[in-house]
C-alpha cells in the first residue's frame, strides 16, 4: 500500500513539475498554429502529434496541465472555504440561523446549474473570474452540508460540551476543536473534487464561461477532439489521460491521507 | 437459506454488470484503435448492416435532421417547406429567381399596383378539398388574420411580403388578383416558399392556428408527428405532377452531430438533412467509408465578420479593408470546411440572381502596410466575439484561433469572447465587440431587404449590429431602388451596392456556406439544393 | 407525521426561492426575449422600433417584482403560462415531456444502485483485497470520465460495431439502456464508494460481534444486519441524486435524442424564454423537493427510532 | 480431570498496526472447567478482552493467533471456518461487552433472539421460535416478555439490553459462557443483579463462565478462580479468595489497594505500551520491590510459598479436593517466589 501511496505522489509531483516548467519543457509555442502540419499524427518531431490548426499537441499538454492543476485547485480551495464558513456557521449555531441557511442551501441545490452559470457568465463577462464564480455557486451548497453535518457530530461530543461548561467562547471552540477534527474529511472531500472540477471546466467553456482560446486546459483539448475521436484517437486520449491521471492520484493520495487523520467518517466524503 | 441464496444472485449480478460495464469500456477503447489502423472497415460491416435494418425499414426511408422541422400546429407553417408537405404560389428556381408552383403564371399590371395569378388546375389538398381561388383568399385571409408570426424558418408577416396589399380578389375560379396601395415589382421575389404556403381551407381553427396535421397539395403528406422525435411522411397518391418515389419516409430528430454519424454508419438511418446536417469534418470522417456519399449545393448563408465600425480601429475603412486583404478566404475555406463553400468578397450571397462575381483579394503586404497607417507603430487590442450556436454547427472555435493568429500580424491583439446566442446578440447591440463572426441567411433573391439592412444608415442590421456605417449615395441608392420598376434598372443599381461594399466593407464578407448533406449509397436521388434536399426523388436501390 | 408537515412547510420558501432566484437570473442574464422572438429565424433583423413594441406586448418593460408577481399568482392557480417562442403551454409541454425524462432518470437510479450496491458490498466485505482494489480504481474512473466522452463510446460500440442497440431515440426499453448507463456511472461510482464505506462502518460495529457470535453465517451477517443499517445513509443519498440526474441530464438527452424536459429547458434558457426557465425550474425544483420528502420517509421506515415517533441522538 | 472443559495453553496474539506489532496477549495458560466461574481481571488494555474474543476466533482478521485452543479435546485453532461457526453460539457463547451498541438497532428484540435460537435448533415454526424468545427473556426475569419480543432496542435500559444479550448468549444452551465485561456503563445496582443472574445461570446450567471485568469487587464475590492480566500476560492466577486476601504479585497487591473498599490508593505510573514491551518483569518500571534481574529477565510463574497453609484454610469451605488442587495453582509471574 505505501509504495503505491509513493508511487501516485511520485507520478503526481511529475506531472505538476513538467507543467511548472512547460516554457521550459514545451517543444513549441503552444499556440502557434501550422496549417501546413494540420492533424499530423505521432512523430519524432511532434511527439504527441498536432491538433486541427497544427499546433504541437504535447506543448498544449504541458500548458495545459498548468491551466487545469491550478484552476482545479483555486475553484475547490475557494469552494471549500465558503462551505466550511456557512456549514460551520449553520452546523455550530442551530436554531434559526441553521434553518434559514439550510433553506440557502436547498435553493441553491435546486436551481438549474445551467441558468445560473450562464446569468454569472452574462453579468461578469465570459473568462476565468466568472467560471470561478459560476461554479462556486454551483458546489458551495454539497460542501456546506457536509460540514454542517460533520459539525453537529462534534457539537454533541462531550469534550466540545465540557469546554463550553468551562465558559470558552465559540470563536475558540469553533477554532480549536471543530476546525482540527474537520481537516481531515475536508482535505480527503478536497481531493475527491478536483478531478470533478477539471471536467466540469471543460464542458463549461462551450457556454462563454472559463478559458477562451486559445488557451486550453486539458478538458477543452478532450473537448475540442471530439469531432476527430474515430480517425485521429491520439488528440483525445493524450489530454484525456493526464486528466484521469491525475485525479486517480490525486484521489489515492487523498484515501491514503483518510486512513492517516480519519477514520470515522469515510461516507460522508464519498458523498461529493 | 432463501435470503443468502438471493444475497448471492445480487452479488452475481452486481460482477457481471461492473463486467459488461468493463468490457464496454476495453472494447471503446479497441473499436478506437482498429478504426485508426483500417480505415474502412466497412467492407466487414457491409454484410451485418442491412440484416439488422433490412427486416423494419424495407418500405420506410429513415432520415435525421438536427432539429424538429415540423414544430407543430401552433407554428406559422407546422411543418418546413423541405418536407414537401405544402407547396407555395411562387418558388425560386435554381438560380434564384421566382419559379411557378401552385401559381403558374402571373401578370403585372402598368403601374405595378395590381397582380394577377393563374392558378394551377386538377390539384386537391391532402384532405381532399380542391386547391382554388376561394382555398388562396381563404390562406390569405388567415396571414392577416396571424401576422406577424414567429417561426424558425421565417415569420409569416403579410406586411413584410405584401407591403400596401388592399385586397385579394377572386376573379374566377382559377384566378386570383391582388390589389395594392403603392407599386409592388419585386413582389414575386417576396412571395417565395414561405410567403405563400397554401393549406386546406379546413385546416385552421380560430386563431389561425392548425386544427390538425398539416394538409398541403406537396408530394408528401404528414401522417404522423412526435414533437422532438420524428415525423412521418407518406408519398400523396393524388399528387397533381410527378409522384413521391418513397412512399414512406421517416425523419428523426437527432440533435447531437456526432450521434448522428453514428446513426448513419449503423444503418439506423439512411441520410441527414437541414443546415448543418453533417459538419465537414465528419463528412471528412464519413467518405472514409466507401458505402456514404456526399451531396453538396449552393447555399443561401453567407459567413461574415461585422467589425465594431462605431469606434476605433475598424471606425476607420482603412482597417477594415486591412482585415478583408489579411484573411486568407481560400485557405479557411479548404483547410476548415474542406473546400466546400465558396470563398467571397462580396456582401451578397451567390444564391441571389442579382449576385455579383467579386473575387477576394488576399494580399497581406498592403494589408500590414495600410494596418501600419491607422495603427502607427502601437499594437491595438481587440476582441472577438463569437456566438456559441456557430461552435454546433461550424468549426467557429478553429475559426477563431485562426483569425486571432492572422490578425497578430495587422498589429492586432485578438481576445477571444465565446457568448452564448442571446448575449452575443446584446453584446453587438451595445457595441461592447470589435469583430464578430457571424452568419447571414438570404431570406429571398431580391437583394433589397438585406442590402438595406446592412448598408442604409437606419438599417436594422446596420443599427443592431453596431456596423456603424453610413454612406449618403448608399441611402439614395436604397430610395431610389424602392421605385424602380425595371428589373435591368434595378440590377445595375444592386450592382453598384455591391461594389462600393467590397470597397467600404460595412462588414467583412468572408464565404457563401454550402448546404451540405450525407446518405447511405443504398438510397439514391437524394441530393441537396440550395434549400433542402431532393427528398421526392429519394428512394431505395433496387 | 408532524415532522412531514413541517418539511413540507420548509418546502414553500425553498421553491419560492428557487424560483424568485431563476426569474431575477433569467432578466439579469444578457439577452432579451423579445429580440430573440423576433430573430428566431435564423436571417430577420427586428427594428428597434418593432422590439420596443413587442417587449411592450410581452410586459417585459414592468418592473421585475410586477414580472415576477404577476407569474406567481398564476402558478399559484396551476398556469404556467406559455412559451414565448412556440406559444404552447408550457405546463403541457413539461407533462409530455416528463415520462421521457423520469423514465430515464429511474432506470439510471437503478443502474447505479445494481452497479453501486452489490459491488460495494463486496469491496467491503473484500477489503484491501484483490476485488477492492479493482472497485476502486473502477470507481475512480467512472467518477474521472466525461459523460460524453462514455457516450460516444457507448454508440460507437453497442450500435456501430456491434449493431445491437439503436444510437438515439425514445420509444423501446433498448432506446433507454446506453443513455442510462451514462447517467449511472457517475453516481454509480459514487454509490460504491459509499456502499463501501457505510458497509465497513457497519461491520466495524458491536452489534455485528453479537451476530457473528451466534454462529451466524458471514454472508447472512453482512445482508441481515450489516446492510440493513448501511441502507439508511445509501438511501438519503439515492434520493439526493435522484434529483441531480434529473437535471443533469440534459447533455445526455441531447446525445442520446430523448425528448425529455431537459433539451426543452435549454431550449427556453438560450432563447430567454422566461416562462419555460421558470416551468421547468418549479418542475424540477418539486421533484427536488418530493424526492427529498420521500427519502426522509423512506429513511423514517428504514429506522424504527423515528418510525415509533422516537428522537435521533 | 474429567470436568475440565477448555484447556488454553500459551496463546499469544498479535497484531500487526501502523504504529508496529502489538503483543496483546502473551503467552496466556489457564483451564476452564464445568460449573465454575474463572474471573479475569486487569486495567483496560491488559488483553483481557482480546484474550475472550480469541477464544471464540472473532478477533479482527489481521490478528494473528498462536498457542493452543483445546476445547472438549480439539483444538479450536485447527478448525476449519464453517467447523468454527457451528462451536460458535450453541457450544461457545459470547455476551459481548458495551449492551448499549451491541444489539443491531434496526430490528427487533424478537427476530435478534429468533435468529440465536434458530442457529442451533435449525428450522422449527415461527409460533415454536417465538415461545422459546419469550422464555428465554422470562429466565431472564424480564417482565412482559411475549411483548418485548416486537421491541427495538432503542426502547431498552442498559440493564434490559444486558439481559436480552445473556438471553442471547444462553439461546443455545453452550458449554462454556464467555461474558465481557457485562457490567460496564451499568450502575451499580443492576450491575449485581447481571452479574449474580450470570453466575446463577452458570451454575445451574452446569456451564463454565470466563468472567471478564474490572470490577475486583464482582470478581471477589462471584468466582471461583481469578487471572490477573498486566500487559497481555497473566501475572497471578488463582482461588479467588486466596488470591484477594494474599495477593503475592506487588501489582495485585496494588490493584487490590487502590479498590473503592481498600482506600483507593492508586499504582504509581502507567502500563508499558503494548508495542514497545520491556524485555524483563513487564510491571518493572512501577514495582516497588525490584530487583536488578526483573529489568532483564522475564519471570515465570512460581508457586505460592504458603500453599499449604492456604490449603487447609480452604478446606472447610469448601469441603472437596477440588479446593486443594486449585489451591495448589496459586501462583504468580514475580522472581519474589522463584
């Protein structure tokens, strides 16, 4: 077990490495287009092969990853603090306040993901910062409950009790028993999303929303392959790959990560 | 034990099925591999496919389109005029000019107020009621009564079609005149297929509306409609000129192109039809199987980029003349639509008699250096918009990343914005753009509507599209055609607007579209037309 | 069954709410529903003049709470007015599409369940054994594959090589499988993971000493008493997904050609068709509020506690 | 001999865990026989617990388990799994520790005990089944017994669930009856009620009873025979009178001090950690009275010096040879007796 908890590390500090360093690494300009090399396949001169307009397939991987590995991680990080805040708040305090926020919550689980993403897409302008925002709103309201839930637990336990016989006040409470007790189920929640957010990236570029061209992450490049999947397979399977990849590690590292600080709660993360 | 014994079952189940769902995934990933090292395949499939369709469809023609082309009775028309199911008073011919089809002639009166119609003898609607003067004042009497009614093929508006119309009149049985307040001489033009349809008498309610299926005189009748799923079409025994081959023929809804493809190589469905029937990179993809074949026919869209000429750069005609000679036309067309339309430096679309042959001059030395007089030695960012339902049907995406490298050399930094339909369309209202790419249907031959729309100074497409572009001859010219009868006249004065076009570039034509259809090689005469197909002359291989 | 009323009550501010909020986007969104009525074929250009009138026409130049008013107290009488763009009734329209879309969504519940039940199952009872391993990674997979990328494959395989199940279309169960499939194996995945967990939470327990002390055999251990306790966690989030394939679904309908509600939604929300946005938001928001409802009843069921009126903890 | 039922010889068991292998139970001897009540006591994490749950083979499957299980003459180690289950209930019972978590809470009272019962009289009526729960419950001294049958345990007191678990534990009528610690969470008062109805039950049954608690007052009272756990080893083992009014191991002396009735006084210092076990006298680091060669060396276990005056003083009591013998086994794991 522990040398496929290093394995999938290993493979994972790689590929984040060779993103990192892509204008070091990448063969060429990930968007420079040749119509004369258009849809060529695998060779020693493009190892990986060109897309549609001749642009270097394996540059546009390594670019991409960077694209794909630090979006995933500021969407989820950022998605996870707002549910952390109002799960707690909701989880912590009880009564009224849980009540109204639950009705928040339920909102915003009901509404169309679609109506909304695109009303966000509209009012900011289709890029980076609304597909941040869009999809925020999108997935704060999962993650808050899960917190939420998590906190009632912890709520009930005798020692958060006794703290509070003891007269600390609900900052310290909050920050010294909720905060530490919830890391563990929040990093392991945390790494089960990312794989989810880099899909869910992709398939939202179509609606103006995230990455513009020519600037792909590896969603847009699976995307964007589709029409070419039966003859030219390389152009969906290469960016396809690295993004199963990557998830797969990132979820290995985040059951080993489970087993090391929780052992309590594993369903409520394969919740999300 | 019974309950350990079931216990079991589910468990076996539950293998099995990770199993099939396993082995789907393996055999995708093999069915990928040996599609990329055998190219066609399709000798070995030959021999599976028409057993597996032969049995179900051996009278019945399956056919997909990209969307509902009968959107039902409370439509304007319920169903296109590509099905045949009701024919028009005038038609367009090939090359674009009015052609008789339920009228079979016509006569102008001197002053071009009055008109008169001969109608086609021995025809009856679907329901059996003769088609004659009273079903004509009967259809006419229903447009005024509807519009203007929205549909996605056109808006029936009897004051768009018939501006000034008086009164329809019955002359005698097979004649009918129509009596306007101001002179009408294109008037054929825009009496064209969805100007004029004729239905039964019988076949409105109250409003206007269908009381029912359709019941037209075309070679096909609807027998069966399922929003959103098919329609059925069945060859009309007591059609008035040449019969339906097909005496059956089933049209799918299949929205998703790639799912189309799939449905055409499985034999599920023998050939596609409608705008973007077949993206041309799956055409590419389907002639790799010799048992499909292509048609291709003028198209009636054209490609454009409107620039934002209301502000700077392209405010400038310098600039836009830059862009127009940068854009390699012959190379976009070949390279991401294989060829099939037509490069142009002309505004108006090839399919309109009135069209003139300008050819498109690429040339990026004058391009940079005129680019080099506006811009002087800074770079200027600009952005690009691009609506997402051109992503479905064109490669609009590729199209972009295309321009926006292009473009790099007029000293142009290119943003590119993908908006969704309606938020592109506020965006180009508002002026909040500097380039859009953007489509244009021709809605009928006689050119005014859309050279007025594009070129007058209040032109709605000039307006809406923030083209910002004026020109105090076009405006006379506009108002001068408005009354002139004679076509000769009229075409000398189309033909000067299309010059000074090319030359001031109100928007930056790019190419006519080819209308652009796929089909099983075991269906044969069905061909593509300008709009729509050769669907009366489809029928199986004998 | 005061507890019911009360979740019922919970409900109306929810699907106020959920609706207040999808008509405030819907206007907020960039776009206008009149220019869209009067350019929806494809090549007309409206006048200003002609979209001035019409947005009139469609009171769309009222305030937004009037709007908004003035759709709730018809809804509040069942009339969810029509679309903008056909003109239909959108309430019918919703109906005639409902089977297509629910009939899809239960076999795909069921598909998950099969897949994500039995398998987790067997993870648990296998753990960190060969079969575990492999559900996992399995998992992992299904969870990390594009639903569209599943689709096309699942056509190119099942009707084009092998010409057994038709590519698209409505109508037979063979039409429901492949879009079925895709819509499962997202939550299928999840429901293993999950059966999986709240499995070995359950083997872990006292109660399970108890049985296996009685010489019970394993396997009747694990389906009496293990899954029977298990099943009350699996069952809240069946139900929760229930709802999200419900409006996930869309992508899938396209693909696969169902005339579900889904493709009828997007329709309405690219084109602005606020009636339809809305219809579809309040259908979909009360299948998110029954299924919840019944969960928590189906949960009661599972769980003597609440059933004989009991409280939890 | 012949009612000696159990004979457990060096049994260790081990676990194997993140933080190293854990030595839970080391090198543990002793012998149950029929109609007595051998009491094991210790701190929590003496290996008390485990070494009943190894009796049975129900310890977690990364548990591994050597020595030898001689049960009625088979070695219960050697059995196959399926061999293992039907010993399991109907001639082995386990009246698990924690009655408030040990009943499964989704069913019944009545289909819990059905289910025992059923396990070793196989398939007779529903009517059949029903009257033996509720009989078993009535022996139980649990008032309406028939409805108790349709209850769930959420409906119980600790102290009813203790009792439907020993009405488990006695379905099938077993040989030997292992109950762990089934006083715990109780208060005081029903904890000698359990208690004295377990032994009662034992004793009427002819069955033996292996008594696991830490309740040194329980264990005084009721048994016939006493194990001191430290550390996973048994460290004395004897009479339970004789071992309470002469304990010889210095850490039973202090187990006894620090009881409520003996004022209370507490060990000095903690238990060794389990992973990290001393190689010598495993109670070294806390005992008063060691000796340079406990650090090292590891102690077996010796005789008592006063056997034979013990052994006339239980005499009169008891009346039998049995006495002497056991007598005779009063011995304890410290080089004070070597």
């Amino acid at each position: 077990m522990k040398m496929s908890y290093r394995a999938a590390a290993g493979l994972l500090a790689f590929v984040l490495l060779a993103s990192l360093l892509a204008p070091l690494l990448a063969p060429y300009d990930p968007n420079q287009i040749n119509m004369a090399q258009r849809l060529a396949p695998l060779s020693s001169v493009h190892w990986l092969g060109t897309d549609t307009l001749g642009r270097d397939v394996l540059s546009r991987i390594l670019y991409g990853g960077r694209v794909s590995i630090v979006l995933a991680l500021a969407v989820t990080l950022a998605t996870m603090l707002v549910g952390l805040l109002l799960g707690t708040i909701s989880g912590y305090a009880g009564g009224w306040i849980d009540e109204a926020i639950q009705i928040v919550v339920s909102i915003f689980q009901g509404l169309p993901g679609l109506a909304l993403m695109l009303a966000i897409a509209g009012t900011l302008g289709p890029g980076v910062k609304s597909l941040f925002v869009a999809l925020l709103f999108t997935s704060w309201a999962d993650f808050s409950r899960v917190v939420r839930g998590e906190v009632m637990k912890i709520r009930e336990e005798s020692y958060v009790e006794g703290t509070r016989a003891l007269g600390a006040g609900h900052v310290y409470i909050i920050g010294r028993h909720m905060l530490p007790n919830l890391l563990g189920p929040l990093i392991v929640l945390f790494t089960i999303r990312i794989g989810r957010v880099i899909l869910s990236i992709a398939s939202l570029s179509f609606l103006g929303l995230g990455l513009q061209p020519p600037a792909a992450d590896w969603g847009v490049m699976v995307n964007d392959a589709r029409p070419y999947f039966r003859s030219y397979p390389h152009l969906m399977i290469a960016p396809g790959l690295c993004i199963a990849a990557v998830s797969l590690c990132i979820n290995w590292l985040g059951d080993g990560l489970r087993d090391k600080l929780d052992t309590r709660t594993e369903k409520e993360h394969s919740l999300l | 034990m019974k309950r350990t014994q079931t216990a079991k079952n589910k468990k076996r189940i539950g293998v099995l099925f990770s199993l099939c769902l396993l082995l789907a995934l393996m055999g995708c990933s093999a069915a990928n591999g040996s599609n990329e090292s055998s190219g066609n395949n399709g000798l070995s499939q030959q021999s599976a496919a028409p057993s597996a369709a032969a049995d179900a469809a051996s009278e019945e023609i399956v056919l997909a389109a990209p969307r509902d082309l009968a959107p039902g009775p409370q439509d304007a028309y319920y169903t296109s005029t590509i099905l045949y199911v009701w024919e028009p008073l005038i038609t367009a011919s090939e090359d674009g000019k009015p052609a008789p089809k339920l009228a079979e002639a016509w006569e102008m009166s001197a002053d071009g107020k009055e008109w008169t119609f001969m109608l086609r003898k021995g025809v009856t609607f679907h329901d059996g009621a003769p088609f004659n003067a009273d079903a004509v004042l009967a259809n006419f009497a229903r447009y005024k009564q509807v519009s203007p009614k929205s549909s996605p093929f056109y808006t029936l508006d009897i004051n768009n079609s018939y501006p000034s119309l008086k009164e329809a009149v019955k002359v005698d049985d097979s004649t009918i005149k129509l009596i306007f307040d101001n002179p009408q001489p294109t008037l054929l033009y825009s009496m064209i297929n969805f100007s004029s349809p004729m239905y039964s008498p019988n076949n409105f309610d109250e409003n206007g509306d269908f009381n029912g299926l359709p019941q037209g005189t075309g070679p096909f009748k609807l027998v069966q409609h399922e929003k959103d799923q098919f329609s059925l079409l069945e060859a009309y025994d007591g059609y008035y000129g040449e019969k339906a081959k097909a005496q059956k023929i089933r049209v799918r809804v299949i929205p998703d192109p790639d799912t189309r493809l799939a449905a055409l190589k499985s034999g599920e469905i023998l050939g596609v039809m409608d705008l973007g029937a077949i993206p041309p990179a799956l055409a590419e993809e389907l002639l790799k199987d010799d048992r499909f074949a292509v048609s291709t026919a003028k198209s009636t869209i054209s490609h454009y980029l409107h620039p934002n000429g209301a502000k700077a750069p392209f405010n400038d005609v310098k600039m836009r003349q830059a862009l127009s000679l940068m854009i390699d036309r012959e190379q976009l067309v070949k390279e991401l639509y294989l060829g099939y339309p037509t490069a142009t430096a002309n505004i108006l679309n090839s399919t309109s008699p009135f069209y003139k042959d300008i050819p498109a001059v690429h040339h990026s030395e004058k391009a940079i250096a005129l680019a080099h007089e506006v811009l002087g030695d800074s770079r200027q960012a600009v952005t690009l918009i691009v609506p997402t339902y051109g992503l479905d049907r064109y490669p609009y995406k590729a199209q972009a990343e295309l321009l926006q490298a292009v473009l790099q050399e007029l000293q142009l930094d290119v943003t590119i914005q993908i908006l969704d339909g309606a938020a592109y369309k506020e965006a180009q209202a508002q002026g909040n753009f500097d380039l859009a790419m953007a489509t244009q249907g021709l809605p009928n031959g006689d050119p005014y509507t859309i050279l007025n729309n594009y070129m007058a100074s209040e032109g709605s497409s000039n307006k809406s599209y923030t083209l910002g572009y004026t020109n105090a001859r076009v405006d006379e010219l506009l108002n001068q055609v408005k009354a002139t009868l004679n076509m000769d006249d009229r075409a000398a004065i189309y033909n000067e607007l299309q010059d000074i076009a090319a030359e001031e570039l109100p928007t930056i034509p790019l190419f006519n579209d080819a209308s652009l259809i796929a089909y099983n090689k075991e269906i044969t005469g069905y061909g593509a037309l300008v709009y729509g197909t050769t669907l009366p002359q489809l029928e199986r291989v004998q | 069954m005061a507890y019911f009323i009360r979740r019922l009550a919970a409900a109306v501010p929810v699907l106020i709410g959920i609706t207040f909020i999808a008509f405030a986007l819907s206007v907020a969104s960039p776009g206008d529903p009149a220019v869209e009525l009067l350019s929806m074929n494809g090549f007309s250009q409206p006048t200003e003049e002609q979209i001035a009138v019409k947005r009139e026409e469609m009171g769309l130049n009222d305030p937004l709470l009037a709007q908004y008013g003035h759709w709730l107290s018809k809804a509040l009488q069942g009339d969810l007015g029509t679309s903008y763009m056909t003109k239909e009734s959108v309430s019918g329209e919703l109906l005639r599409r409902l089977p297509a879309t629910l009939s899809l969504s239960l076999l795909a519940v069921l598909f998950a369940v099969l897949l994500g039940v039995p398998s987790g199952m067997l993870m648990a009872i296998r753990r960190n054994r060969l079969f575990d391993h492999i559900g996992r990674a399995l998992a992992l997979i299904l969870v990390s594959i594009p639903g569209f990328w599943l689709a096309i494959m699942l056509i190119a395989l099942w009707s084009e090589k092998l010409q057994l199940l038709p590519t698209s279309g409505y109508g037979t169960w063979k039409h429901l499988l492949m879009p079925a499939v895709v819509l499962a194996s997202g939550t299928g995945a999840i429901l293993m993971r999950l059966t999986r967990a709240a499995l070995l939470e359950e083997l872990n327990k006292d109660y399970m000493l108890t049985a296996r002390a009685k010489g019970l055999r394993e396997s009747f251990i694990v389906l009496r008493h293990a899954l029977r306790n298990a099943c009350i966690p699996l069952l809240t989030v069946i139900g929760s997904y229930f709802g999200a394939i419900v409006g996930g679904s869309v992508i899938v309908e396209v693909i696969f050609a169902v005339p579900g509600i889904g493709r009828f939604a997007m329709d309405g929300i690219f084109r602005r068709d606020y009636p339809v946005i809305q219809g579809y938001v309040v259908f979909t928001g009360l299948i998110y509020v029954l299924f919840n409802l019944a969960t928590d009843l189906c949960y009661g069921l599972a769980h003597p506690q609440i059933r004989l009126g009991g409280k939890l903890r | 001999m012949s009612d000696t039922l159990m004979v457990i010889k060096q049994l260790d068991v081990s676990f194997q865990t993140r933080e190293g292998l854990v030595q839970a139970v080391d090198g543990a001897t002793l012998e149950l026989k029929h109609g007595r009540i051998f009491g094991l006591i210790g701190e929590t994490g003496s290996g008390k617990s485990v070494l009943g749950l190894s009796l049975v083979r129900l310890l977690p499957a990364h548990a591994s388990v050597s020595g030898s299980l001689l049960y009625k003459g088979k070695d219960l180690l050697q059995l196959s799994p399926k061999e293992m289950r039907q010993i399991r209930g109907r001639e082995i019972a386990l009246i698990p520790q924690n009655p408030a978590s040990s009943l499964n809470p989704v069913m019944t009272l009545g289909s819990q005990l059905r289910e025992a019962i059923r396990a070793y009289a196989g398939r007779t009526g529903s009517k059949r089944l029903n009257a033996q729960a509720a009989g078993l419950l009535h022996a139980m001294n649990m008032p309406d017994a028939e409805q108790q049958l349709r209850r769930y345990p959420f409906q119980l007191s600790g102290g009813m669930k203790q009792r439907v678990l020993a009405a488990m534990g006695l379905a099938g009528s077993p040989s030997l009856l292992i109950a762990d610690e089934p006083t715990k969470g109780l208060d005081a008062l029903i904890r000698v009620q359990v208690t004295e109805m377990l032994a009662n039950m034992a004793r009427r049954t002819g069955a033996a009873l292996l008594l696991i608690t830490h309740d040194l007052d329980v264990a005084r009272v009721l048994c016939d025979e006493v194990g001191v756990m430290y550390a996973g080893q048994i460290i004395e083992q004897g009479p339970a009178k004789e071992l309470f009014a002469q304990p010889m191991h210095p850490y039973t002396r202090g187990l006894i001090a620090s009881m409520p009735s003996r004022g209370m006084i507490p060990i000095a210092g903690t238990a060794p950690s389990l992973t990290d076990r001393p190689a010598g006298c495993k109670f070294y680091d806390r005992c008063g009275s060691a000796m340079p060669r406990c650090e090292a060396e590891q102690p077996d276990l010796y005789k008592s010096a006063h056997t034979e005056i013990t052994n006339k003083e239980t005499e009169p009591i008891d009346g039998t040879a049995k006495g002497q013998q056991a007598a005779a086994k009063h011995k304890a794991r410290c080089f004070l007796y070597a």
